[in-house]
C-alpha cells in the first residue's frame, strides 16, 4: 500500500536575470533551502531518539510540519512508524542508518549541480510571476514520505523504502513537492485546497483544484525523468502509461463529482482520500489531463492555464478527448 504523499542544499542565492538567462523568456527565481538536522540528529543517534521522541518532535521544524499534515490530511497520528523504523534500524538492520545519510548527502550534491537545470524544469510548467523560496525539511520515520504543507513548507522522510536509497529517485519525487509551491502562488483555486470545503459546491471545486494541483505535480515530475532519469518509478508513471488505469481514475473522478450534492461531506472526504489519494485518481486523471493539453498545445500554454483555475483547465481539457474520456463540468 503506498504511503500517503499530500529537501537538500544551502541556500542558493542566484539573481534574477542569471536565471533569465538560463531558462530564456521566463524570469525567475526560485531557492531552495535545506534542512537535514532533524533526520541527522535521529539517524547519528537512533537509541537516544528512542527516549528523546517528545523534545525531538517539538524541536525540530520538520516534524513541526509533519504534525501540519496530519491535521490538514485528517490522517490519524500515532508512533507507530516512528517506533517500527528505530527498531528497524537499531536492532534488524543498522546499515541502514548510514545509507539514509548517504542519501541525504547524495541528494544534496545531486541539487547542487543540478539547481539551473531544475529550476528550468519547474519554471516551464509555471507562469513567468513565479518566483518563491521552499523550505525543505528531511526527517525520519513518518507517516507522509513526501508533502507540502503552509505555503512553501516540504518534507520528506528520508528512510522511506519508496527511494531505493536513489539520490536521483529522490529527487524526482522532491521536483514534485516543489511544483506544489508555485503552484499554490499561482492558483486562484488555491483557498480550495487549503482547507477542507464545507458544502457541495465547495466540495466540486476542491475536486477540479486538486486534480490539478496534483496531475500538474505528476506530470512535471513524470517529464523530469527525460532530465533525471531513474531506474525507479513512481507507481503513478506506470498508471499514467496504462490506458485502462486512466480510465479508472477519470470514472473514479467523475463518481465524487457526482455525489457533490447528494452525500454528506464526512463521506465526502472519506471517499475523496480513498479514491483520490490512495487509488491516485487525483494524480492520474489529473497527469493525464496536463499531458493532453500539453501534447496539443505546448507546455507554455499548458503553464499558463495554471493562473486559470481548475474549471478552465477541466474545460480544455474536455474539448480534446471523445465524449467517454470527459470529466464532469458542474
């Protein structure tokens, strides 16, 4: 069952016209700052972490955003993988402890070669306003293996299985969380997605928001491989790539929209984090909806439609597949 998904460099402190003219038309500037000492401090010393859970937790920035999450995602906190992963580690399998740092060492070279050439990647897929700071928190043994929370707040769990021990596996899925950032900068959805709706029709948008959110997400990421390529893949790349499977999670989509108005919004979003985030709908449907406006019309235009809202994107969208393929427009 994949873990729910709803980073590593000094602050790069590049001007605005350096990186107009690394990434041609658009001018923008986007830094990256990060924060591995909250997974460093319980990986360097996993049996002391064991008695210093409370204090590490209310420390550290990472797992202050960590619990963010939880309340934003309604997911239920416990310890339970915090206190599977130390016991992992300390008592099944210490190689592990020196891999994790490897790669978060790994990553963090891998980001800084690689900055202008990321940030060329993610400014492609946004509009040429977007210019932000991200902030991203490495930590260990949690429930979310990869989020964005606040307005420019990532974390990862650097001991996930999902990363193969892969720096460039990782940062595959760190391109996405960065995405969300500019994202959120430039969605007029945006009040949609950060907070639970309240009513069918708040319930309808936030469905169209967040497909986008995060089929924009996927599908920047998906692209990244041409750049980064891995031996390991998201799951969503291969549903992507699988016809059936799109048609699943369209037909999964257009099942919540049409129980907008009719059930309550606790089954709502019950039903909403079921087939939307554990089934991938959201990600799938939502991957597939940006690479046929892309493949019809360029990745510029593409862009663009992000300061357009989730309705507009749905509703392009629509006019370029056969009737069978559309998503419910309410």
């Amino acid at each position: 069952m994949i873990r729910p998904i709803l980073s590593m460099v000094c602050l790069m402190c590049f001007s605005a016209d350096i990186y107009a003219q690394a990434i041609g038309q658009k001018e923008q500037d986007i830094k990256i700052i990060f924060d591995d000492s909250a997974a460093r401090l319980v990986l360097e010393a996993p049996v002391n972490a064991l008695t210093a859970r409370d204090s590490i937790w209310n420390t550290f920035e990472g797992y202050r955003i960590t619990r963010v999450w939880h309340e934003k995602s309604s997911f239920p906190f416990n310890w339970e993988i915090w206190d599977r992963g130390l016991d992992r580690f300390i008592n099944k399998d210490t190689s592990l402890i020196g891999k994790s740092l490897e790669l978060s060492n790994g990553l963090n070279g891998l980001e800084k070669r690689e900055h202008v050439k990321i940030v060329q990647h993610l400014s492609s897929y946004l509009p040429v306003t977007a210019t932000f700071d991200a902030y991203v928190y490495i930590v260990a043994f949690t429930t979310p293996y990869a989020f964005c929370v606040e307005k420019n707040k990532i974390g990862i769990d650097i001991t996930g299985e999902e990363w193969h021990h892969d720096p460039v596996c990782l940062l595959n899925m760190m391109i996405h969380e960065l995405y969300h950032v500019g994202y959120k900068l430039n969605s007029p959805d945006r009040e949609y997605i950060n907070a639970d709706p309240t009513n069918g029709e708040e319930f309808i948008r936030f469905n169209y928001a967040y497909m986008l959110s995060e089929g924009m997400a996927t599908y920047v990421a998906y692209k990244a491989l041409d750049l980064f390529p891995t031996d390991y893949k998201h799951e969503d790349y291969e549903l992507l790539e699988d016809g059936d499977r799109v048609r699943s999670a369209i037909s999964g989509v257009n099942q919540l929209l049409e129980k907008a108005r009719t059930e309550t919004m606790d089954n709502l979003l019950k039903q909403a984090w079921d087939t939307g985030v554990t089934e991938r709908a959201y990600y799938v449907a939502g991957a597939y909806v940006c690479k046929t406006i892309a493949e019809k019309y360029g990745t510029e235009y593409l862009s663009e439609m992000v300061s357009q809202g989730g309705r507009n994107f749905i509703r392009e969208y629509n006019t370029l597949v056969p009737a069978d393929l559309n998503i419910r427009l309410l």
